[in-house]
C-alpha cells in the first residue's frame, strides 16, 4: 500500500491505526480492529490491576468532537498481555501496541518489568498523560518526574519503548520536553493526549458527571494543537525518535496534515466509535491515497515533516 510506513525496526503496512482507550476494551473490539484495515492496534492503557474507572455519564461527543473522564477503565495488564503474544503467533509479521501506564512511579516500574519478561515482540506505549484520575496530576507536565521515570525504566527496559504526551502550549515546554526525551533511546512518541480539563455543558448542567464536569477533549476542536504538537516536537527531537501524531483525524485530509508536520503513524481516536473500525479505515486510508495519488506521492516517506511555510 502507499502508506506504508516504519517505526524503529518495525514495518507496518497502513500507517493508521486506533488511538489508545477508543475501541480496544475488549478482545471482541481489539479483534475487530485488528481484522480490519488499521496498519496496527493500541491496546486500552493498562493497569497492574483491572479497574472499573469513574462513575458514568463519563463520555458524551457531537460532531467536533469529544469529551472523557473514563478514569482508567481497563482489564488489567495480565489480559491485555495474553492478548497480544496469542495474536503474535497467529500474525508473526504485523506489529502491536501495548498501552501501560502506573497510578505511582513504583507501579510504572513494576508494570514495565512485567512486559519487559513477558515474550511480547511489539512495542509499548507508556502513558504519561491520562487526565483524568482524580488526585493525580499529569505526569507529562511534571518534567522532572519524566526524567526520573525515564532514567529508572531505560535501566532496565529492553524492548522498543515510545511515550504518550499531553498537549503542550508554550515553545518554552516543548524545549524543555523535547531536551529530556532526546537523552533517552525511546523509539517512539505519541503526541497529543486529550486536551486536559475541559468542560462542556448541556442546558444548565455538565455533560458528564466525574469532577463536576471536567475532562479531556478530542476531535476536531483539538486537531490544530495536535499538528502543533506534532510539528513542533518533530523539529526538536533527534530523528530516531519516530512520532505518532493523534488529534482531529476523521480524514484522509487530517492524517495527510498529521503526515506532513511529521508523523510517522496516525492515531484515530474520537471519530472511529460512531463508525466502526471497518468503515473508518476504509474511509481514511482511501482519501489518504486519494491524496498521495493526486500529488504524485507514492510513499508517505515523499512528504513526511515537509510542511512548507510561507516565505
Ligand atoms: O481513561 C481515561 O480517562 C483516559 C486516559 Br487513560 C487517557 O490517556 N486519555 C483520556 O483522554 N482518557
């Protein structure tokens, strides 16, 4: 396929995929994405222990976008894990994702140490940016606290490692951001999380109900911060860092954009529910090609960080 792509020592034959936490709860759901177009899949971020997240509503969305407040939900690292080495011998060249992250330092380690024994092959995507568990703060804002994690689990974590960041908003934090991640040899970054504490409102009373409100927002309301992240990290970090770009793709048009500023893969998050993982990649790979066809591209490489500006 024409949008083909590489992250590390990993070939993928569609550079679009699922974002973490949409549409892979489940086996049922993973396995739909899996048999669909989706060049790889995200498991749910997973914890050591299984949690049933924050009190319901927690999720609402019209056609910009969305807001989250799930808290973690998910079914535990064990199940995840299982998942993904059964599908590694079933698919022994197509390469997964597995989302983790820890509600304390000691559990990012002590669920890293699990991966790093089990005989999962693909790459893990810790993340460093849930917004949303009340009484902890973003990990991703606090950049000491990266540094240390960072230090700590490269002293022992041997398979291919990317990072899941939240939006930053000041040129002054993706310096800062981006002068840490290059000391490490990450292989990847996913780039952006939801947009923090955001609030929406129906008639007179919050949409969702964890936090009075308060949750992270995706869709197309977030996709100018995420070209933004996705650009501006691209430029910074050393380039064997690869980035997958996440933000405001329902389009072929989207994940061109996310493409042009740097991406080297595509995350799909809010806008695959409503449609299905069968449909939406259909949709989107076609438009990408479409795209790629039209302006005589032939490999997403041709194009990939060459945003142009103007003079
Ligand atoms: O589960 C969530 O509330 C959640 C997570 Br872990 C995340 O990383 N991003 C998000 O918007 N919601």
């Amino acid at each position: 396929m024409y949008t083909k792509t590489t992250i590390g020592d990993y070939s993928f034959t569609n550079c679009l995929m699922n974002a973490s936490g949409i549409h892979c709860g489940t086996i049922k759901e993973l396995d739909e994405l899996d048999q669909s177009l989706a060049g790889s899949l995200v498991t749910k971020t997973a914890t050591l222990k299984s949690r049933v997240g924050n009190e319901e509503p927690r999720f609402d969305w019209d056609s910009f976008g969305s807001i989250n407040s799930m808290g973690l939900p998910n079914l535990g690292i064990d199940y995840y894990l299982e998942y993904l080495v059964e599908k590694e011998k079933q698919n022994t060249d197509k390469p997964y994702f597995l989302s983790v992250t820890g509600l304390s330092e000691t559990e990012i380690y002590e669920i890293l140490k699990k991966v790093n024994e089990s005989t999962f092959q693909g790459l893990t995507e810790l993340n460093l940016s849930c917004p949303n568990v009340p009484g902890k703060p973003l990990t991703g804002y606090d950049f000491e606290l990266v540094e240390t994690i960072l230090t700590e689990v490269f002293k022992f974590f041997k398979k291919p490692l990317g990072v899941k960041l939240p939006p930053y908003f000041d040129n002054s934090h993706f310096d800062q951001i981006a002068q840490i991640l290059n000391q490490f040899p990450l292989t990847f970054i996913t780039s952006i999380n939801s947009v923090g504490n955001g609030l929406w409102i129906n008639d007179e009373t919050t949409a969702i109900k964890p936090q009075n409100g308060f949750g992270g927002i995706g869709g197309k309301y977030v996709k100018a911060t995420a070209l933004a992240n996705v650009h501006a990290l691209y430029k910074r970090l050393k380039s064997e860092i690869k980035i997958i770009g996440v933000g405001g793709v329902s389009t072929g048009r989207d994940a061109f954009e996310h493409i042009l500023c740097g991406a080297s893969m595509v995350q799909i998050g809010t806008s695959l529910p409503g449609v299905g993982p069968d449909a939406k990649f259909t949709q989107v790979t076609e438009e990408l090609t479409a795209i790629m066809q039209e302006k005589n591209y032939r490999s997403i490489e041709e194009f990939r960080g060459k945003l142009k500006y103007i003079d």
